[in-house]
C-alpha cells in the first residue's frame, strides 16, 4: 500500500503538493479545532485531498492536517492478523491526534472510519470524537450556505453505500443543498459493501453494482454521477468513457460551487488512457520532481491503474 500510494499521488502532483497530500507542510499549527486525517489512500486520488483542504479554508475552519502512512489506522496489519503492529500503528495515530488537542477529527476513509468504531476506540479512550467529513459537512450547511458563488444547474445521480453510519443520507444532504443541482432517485445495490474497494475479493458482486448504478443512470438520463468515496471514484470515473455523463465526486461540486480551483482528476484521466507510457509520458514533470524510478512507476501502473497481473 506504502508503494502504490506514493508512487500514485507522485505521479498527479508537485514536491509542494505531496507535501499537502501527507500532511508534512511547513509552519505546521501547533493546535487546531479540527483535524483532517488524510489516511494513506485517498492521496492516490490528490484532486479530492487538495478540494477538501480548500474547502476547509474557504469555511474559515480552524484546522490541520495528518496523513501518510505515518498515521494510517492500521486496518491492514489487522486485516492481516498482526495485531502487535496494527497496535503500534494505532497507537502512532492517536498520539499524532493528541498533539494538536483537536475539538474533533473528521476522517474521509470509510475503512479508516470503521477501524476507529470498530477497533481503535475499544483498544484505547479518544478525549475528542472521530466523525466522518460528510457528518461535519451535513452539520455545518449553514456556513456553505453564505459562501456559495455558482449554480450547477445539473441532474445527478448519487452512488451509495449504506455500509457506513449516516454516511449515505449525510452526502444526500450536503449534495441536495448545492445551489441548482437536482437529484434523480435510480434504482442501485447499496448494500453490497462499504465503499467499491470492499468488493475487489468478490468481482461478480462489484460488477453487478456497478452494472446496476451506471444503466440506472444512463436511462435516467442525468448528467452527472455522483461519486461518495474515492475507491468508488476511482472505480466509476473511467466509464465516462462508455456512458454519456461524467463521474464526479460530491466534494468536486462542493468546490465548484463555491468558486474554488477545480483539480483535474488525473487517476481518472490516467486510466482513459489505458497505456502505460502514455501515462509516465503526461506524468513525466512529477516523476522527476517526486524523484520516483520508473521501472517502480511502471510497475505500479501496470499492477494498480491498468490492472494488469
């Protein structure tokens, strides 16, 4: 995991960038209300990272970030039944949240998320709750609500999952409330996992959700698919390619329709591509700027974006 995120957040974005994706910026705060926790996947899709700090800034929120895999929840190792790692790992975590004496941390990762519900908060007692972003979001509408700038005039449709606790009906909310925007009900399989990547070991599973949510949408005619998590981001937004509306994530519109820069998608982009040294050709500037190898590049391309075994 160490491998792929860094070589797939390496490839999208600058030495200044993988600062943000990790959490390592300088004139770091010493304290803040709220801290972001980054987890190490979501940088592998950088877009939703970077308009999610901008976001926070545009709401005038008093926070920080953490990230890396210096501060993963440890949910692999316990995946794997190493648990004496996974402790250590957790328990890295919890000191890094500790240090900034937040009022509360938001995660984004469904995994990391359920890891905290499930294990971390049982193993240890946390002073501060550990609530996933779309709740912070659903419950602070008011403050999108003065700062909105453009309405996007489109009908979407939402992918969900019901998998993780309010989650679903939070990003409904937060997606409703966007100016223009008019939500289309299409007949999905929500309940098959917590997120996309939960389905990787049953295929037949995913390939019927996924089969299901985009012709639901096709023949709801709508413009836009509206993506929850980044494993489902970066699952759907290739079919783009074979479906006539675009595959969005929720925090995309959210930045868009507060005036904010619109990061490409480049793991999508990089995937419509579909060619290994089509990829490291458009990627090149951040390859040498990341100082990555190129056989660990190809590797990683070939294995985790082009699927190949």
């Amino acid at each position: 995991m160490g491998e792929t995120t860094k070589v797939l957040a390496g490839l999208q974005v600058d030495a200044e960038g993988m600062k943000r994706l990790t959490g390592r910026q300088e004139n770091r705060k010493t304290r803040a209300e709220v801290v972001f926790w980054i987890g190490c996947n979501l940088p592998r899709t950088s877009h939703l990272v970077l308009t999610l700090q901008d976001i926070l800034k545009a709401l005038e929120v008093d926070f920080e970030v953490i990230g890396g895999m210096n501060n993963c929840c440890g949910v692999v190792h316990f995946w794997a039944g190493d648990n004496e790692t996974g402790g250590k790992i957790a328990g890295n975590l919890k000191r890094s949240m500790e240090a900034l004496q937040p009022q509360v941390v938001l995660s984004w990762c469904p995994s990391c998320q359920i890891q905290h519900e499930e294990h971390l908060s049982r193993l240890s007692d946390f002073e501060f709750p550990v609530e996933h972003i779309s709740k912070y979001f659903a419950d602070h509408l008011s403050r999108f609500e003065q700062r909105w700038v453009k309405k996007i005039e489109k009908r979407v449709a939402i992918h969900e999952h019901t998998g993780l606790e309010g989650a679903a009906s939070n990003i409904r909310r937060v997606v409703a409330a966007i100016p223009g925007i008019t939500i289309v009900e299409v007949e999905q399989l929500a309940d098959f996992g917590y997120m996309c990547s939960r389905l990787e070991r049953v295929p037949g599973a995913k390939k019927a959700a996924h089969k299901k949510i985009l012709e639901s949408a096709a023949a709801a005619g709508v413009d836009i698919l509206v993506t929850p998590y980044h494993s489902c981001q970066r699952e759907l937004g290739v079919e783009e390619v074979n479906y006539p509306f675009q595959v969005k994530n929720f925090v995309t519109l959210l930045g868009e329709a507060l005036g904010l820069k619109e990061y490409e998608d480049k793991y999508k982009e990089f995937r419509k591509l579909a060619d290994c040294e089509a990829i490291i050709e458009k990627a090149r500037p951040y390859i040498e700027a990341n100082r990555l190898s190129y056989e660990t590049v190809r590797k990683v391309v070939n294995r985790d974006l082009l699927k190949k075994k």
